[in-house]
C-alpha cells in the first residue's frame, strides 16, 4: 500500500533576501515523503513551501492541513496509482485554497509513478541533454549590494537578468540600470525588472515611461494585483511590455482566467506552480495565455531543490532555447536539499545520474 508522510527544513538564506514585504532569512519548506511499503526504496518526493505575505496557504493553519492530508491519504489504502489518475487525486484531497500543497502532493505523486528518481518528464532537459536559459535575478537591496550581485551575474555569463525594484529609492534604481546598460546594450544582455506592486496607481505610468528608456525586455507586477481596470489601462499605455504575475493567485477557474486575460491584455504572464496550485494547473494557464495571445515564462519561488527540480523538468516539457526562465533561486541557500542540479553560463542543467538527498 502506498504510504504518505512528511517532515519539514528550515531553509537558511545565504544573505536575507528583503522583498517588498520585508527580509527573509528563512524559509520553511514541508517535504511530502511517498513510499510503497513493500519498496520502501521507491521514494516520491514533493515540496510545499508557502510564501509569507504571499501565498494564499501561508499560516499556522499549513502544518495541521499537511497533516491531515497524510492521513487522508492513508486511509484510501491505495495499492497503486496510474497517471491517469493523479489530477483526480490531488481535486479530491486538497482545494484549490491550498495551492503549495497541492503542487507538493502532484509532485510527489509523479515522482512515485515515473520510479523514484525525481525525473517527473521524459524530456531533453530531465535526461541531462539540454540546459534550459534562466535569468540571473538581482535581489532588493542597498545600492552596494545590488550591485556586486550585477557584477557577478554578468561574469557568470548570464544573458538575461532580472531586478527587483521598488525596495530602495527610485532614481537609485533608474542609476543602477544605467549602469548596466553602460557595460551591457540591449543586443547583448536582456533586462527584465520585477516592481512587486510597488508603484502607485497615479505615479505608475510616469515611472513606467522613465524606465522605458533602458531598452526593457518587461516589467512585472508595476501595481499591486486586484486592481484589473487600472491595470488593462497601464497594459495600453506603457512604453514597457508588463507581465502579470501575484495577479494570478487565487484565480483557478478556467472561466476566471480567460476573463482575466481578455480584460488586461498582458504582454506576459508569469507562472509559479506553488502559487497557482500545481503543475496541472500551470499548464491550463499556459493554454489560457496562448488562447489570449500573451506569452508567458515559469518561474520558482523559493522552493528547495525539489520544487526547483519539478518547475524546471516541467518547464524542459517547452521547448525555448532562446526564453531565459526564472528557475536560478536554488543557490540562495546554505542548506538546501542536495542535488543534482548546475548553473553554467546562464542555464540551469541536470544530471540524472546524480546523488539525490533524501531531505529528511
């Protein structure tokens, strides 16, 4: 019989990683352990790790809900479980309220189904034949800060990166961009920046029109999401293609995401399995961006390593060798889950044949 359980880490950042909401310093991801009892060897995997001020099951509430899933699990006394049947299974146990958990529960469920080995797809990137284009992305900080990280990014050999903007004063940021520019033309270096709903509403569209002249690939979230008619009007306006990403949470219906779309008209989505609820669910936003014309690129958020590795090999299901995605965040911890995972020269690379630690 199929057995569920879980255990939890406290993931220690490498520096603290400050947010439009504050700085991290750790970050507590709930690991779901799958195992059959006669292959106790046969081990799936998944990662829950809600955001503060983010996710939608972030809280005191998550660890009894984790628990109670366990036992739901449990008591179905499931001797095995076809593929077929996984999305079935994640509706029935968790709601859609629970997005972190359900990606954790699909995860783990894969990982099981397809050997034990955290390969969840069969494809270039999960057999290690291909690396996938990620960007380098450039915490929120004081000046300095941002830029050493600017620096190493770029002799790391990153052709794309992404800054956070909106912690530090703004005529900061517009000079830290000048700078990058002045090392790296718009031919060469790709730059999106990330606002977090930072600006507001009435000084969005100048910021906007002031930024525009870095030659900027995107920029996500200008506004705080909730705010669609204010937003579609900035979709119309601004010099700066935008990409919606926390405007995402919590919409899971697929009528709701089409109505969504139709009403913005983003350039870009930005999809986090954790926050969305899952890799099932990430795909029906892919098809309901293509449907509305937007594209679109997956990113982690903050997950360990096994969510990393899940939102990637999801990601190698897309064939982009030119899109960078946001899939670089597993180097920002001294402890994380050790695995099989590489950054070189700006892409994110697998080994299957790699160690794998078993997170507790």
């Amino acid at each position: 019989m199929l057995h569920l359980t879980y255990c939890q880490r406290a993931l220690r950042f490498n520096f603290p990683a400050r947010t439009s909401r504050g700085a991290l310093t750790e970050h507590v991801a709930y690991y779901l352990l799958l195992r059959d009892s006669a292959q106790p060897e046969h081990l799936g995997i998944g990662d829950a790790a809600p955001l503060a001020g983010l996710s939608p099951d972030f809280g005191l509430a998550f660890e009894p809900r984790v628990a109670a899933l366990c036992a739901a699990f449990n008591r179905c006394q499931l001797p095995d479980l076809p593929p077929s049947a996984t999305n079935e299974l994640v509706d029935e146990l968790v709601e859609p309220t629970w997005p972190a958990l359900r990606f954790a529960l699909e995860t783990a469920l894969l990982d099981w189904q397809h050997g034990g080995r955290r390969q969840l797809f069969d494809n270039a990137f999960s057999r290690g034949e291909a690396g996938i284009p990620i960007n380098g992305l450039v915490w929120m900080g004081e000046a300095a800060f941002m830029q050493t990280q600017i620096q190493k990014k770029l002799a790391d050999g990153y052709s794309c990166l992404k800054m956070k903007i909106g912690g530090i004063d703004f005529a900061t940021e517009l000079q830290l961009l000048a700078e990058i520019r002045a090392v790296a033309g718009p031919e060469q270096l790709t730059l999106r920046v990330d606002a977090n709903g930072a600006f507001a509403p009435h000084e969005a569209l100048s910021k906007l029109e002031q930024l525009a002249r870095f030659d900027l690939h995107s920029i996500e979230q200008p506004i705080a999401a909730g705010q669609p008619a204010l937003m579609a009007d900035l979709c119309r306006q601004s010099p700066v293609p935008i990409a919606l990403d926390e405007e995402l949470i919590g919409v899971t219906r697929p009528e709701q995401q089409h109505a969504l779309l139709a009403q913005i008209q983003p350039a870009y989505i930005i999809i986090k399995p954790t926050l969305v609820g899952g890799l099932h669910a990430t795909r029906q936003w892919l098809r309901t961006a293509e449907a509305h014309n937007a594209d679109w690129w997956l990113t982690s958020a903050l997950e360990s390593n096994v969510g990393l590795n899940a939102v990637s090999q999801l990601a190698g299901e897309y064939v982009r060798p030119d899109f960078p995605q946001g899939l670089g965040t597993g180097q920002l911890y001294h402890n994380n889950v050790a695995a099989p995972l590489r950054i070189a020269s700006g892409h994110l690379h697998y080994d299957p044949a790699g160690e794998w630690e078993i997170p507790c």
